[in-house]
C-alpha cells in the first residue's frame, strides 16, 4: 500500500480526521469551536508507523480538507503545532478569532 494513494477521512461521529494505513489507524482529534472552526487536540500514530511520514500525511490531508471547506484551526496538538512551523504556508488556515488559550 502507497501512502500517497491513502486518503484522510473526516469521521464527524467521533470528531476525529482518520487516516488508515498498513492496517493501523491513525488519527487527529478536534472540537468544533464554530461552524467554521476546529481546535485540532491531539494526534496518534501507532508506534509501528513511526518515521514513515504517516503523521505528516495526515496533517497535510487535515489542513487540506481545511482549506477546501474553508475552516479555520487552532492548533492545540504539539504535532501540529510543529508541523506549521516546518510548513509555514498553511498558518493562513490559523483562526484570528480563537487561540489555544480559549480552549
């Protein structure tokens, strides 16, 4: 299976984005702040996924998922607080209206 081939669900029922690769699930937690914002709270890869880019896949498809619905985030995950700042053209998707502290 392609990493690049696997595709990010937004699984509403549980507020988490999916993403299932190697058949093991990882995932990106969220509150829904608004109509037209998430607090992204936690994400998990499981360890055997480690260092494959899986975690970044799924970030990369949360924040594209994001963009296309014209949300906004709030970044309150370490994970991916840290990918923002490797890839610093997705901060637009960052909400002026809320921060961490609100949450």
């Amino acid at each position: 299976m392609n990493l690049v081939d696997t595709s990010v669900k937004d699984n509403t029922h549980k507020n988490r984005f999916e993403l299932n690769y190697a058949s093991k699930l990882a995932i990106v937690e969220y509150r829904q702040l608004d109509d037209e914002t998430l607090a992204l709270t936690h994400t998990e890869v499981d360890a055997s996924l480690e260092g494959q880019g899986v975690g970044s896949h799924l970030v990369k498809g949360v924040l594209e998922y994001v963009d296309r619905n014209n949300l906004r985030i709030v970044p309150a995950c370490p994970f991916i607080t840290t990918y923002l700042k490797r890839h610093p053209d997705w901060n637009r998707l960052i909400s002026t209206s809320y921060s961490v502290a609100d949450l």
